[in-house]
C-alpha cells in the first residue's frame, strides 16, 4: 500500500466511459408467481344474420343463443378447410343422382 501512496501523483486519472449494459428481455421468462389473466372485450361487429352491432361479450354470447349458434372447437375450423369441399362434392353428387332419379320416373310412367 505504500508504494501506491508514494506514486499518487504519478498516475494518470482518466474517466472511464459510462458502460450501458444491454436491457434484460423478460418475455422469454415464465414467471412462477400466479397472477390475475384480464380478458378484453370484443370490439363491435354487425351480426351476420341480422345486420345488428353487437358490442362485447356479454352480447356476442346472447346473439350466438339467440341464433342457435356456437364458437368454433379448437380445430373445427382446419377441418372445415380440410375437408370441406369432399363434403359439398359429395352432397351435389347425391342432389344430382336425386334429381337424375326423379326425371327418370317422369319419364317411365
């Protein structure tokens, strides 16, 4: 220590630049604490039936009641893409072969 009093005035003082270290990105992390999950409501829609606003949840669930609707399953609607055209196809083959089936009965009697 004491060679460190006797140089004092040898040393050259500089300042150091202020070092920012990068901000810590917390979005990554769970954290173990439970906390409250606040639902927004939903932003007004005009109802596809009958052109009406509907405003919130509150009123989005009672047009669905009233209209003998209901959400989507998690997955229904991937099938709906996946498989939807198969369904229709098949559905006008068999309004085809029912109108085919009927003009032929006209036809025979």
């Amino acid at each position: 220590m004491t060679a460190y009093k006797e140089n004092y005035d040898d040393i050259k003082w500089t300042a150091v630049p202020h070092v920012r270290k990068a901000p810590v990105d917390y979005s990554s992390k769970r954290s173990h604490l439970a906390a409250p999950y606040v639902l927004g409501d939903y932003k007004p829609y005009a109802c596809p039936i009958t052109g009406k606003t509907v405003d919130g949840r509150k009123e989005h669930r009672d047009n669905l009641e009233a209209h003998g609707c209901r959400v989507h399953e998690k997955g229904e609607f991937e099938d709906v893409k996946k498989n939807g055209k198969k369904r229709i196809e098949a559905s006008m083959d068999a309004a085809i072969d029912k109108s085919v089936d009927a003009i032929a009965r006209q036809i025979d009697f």
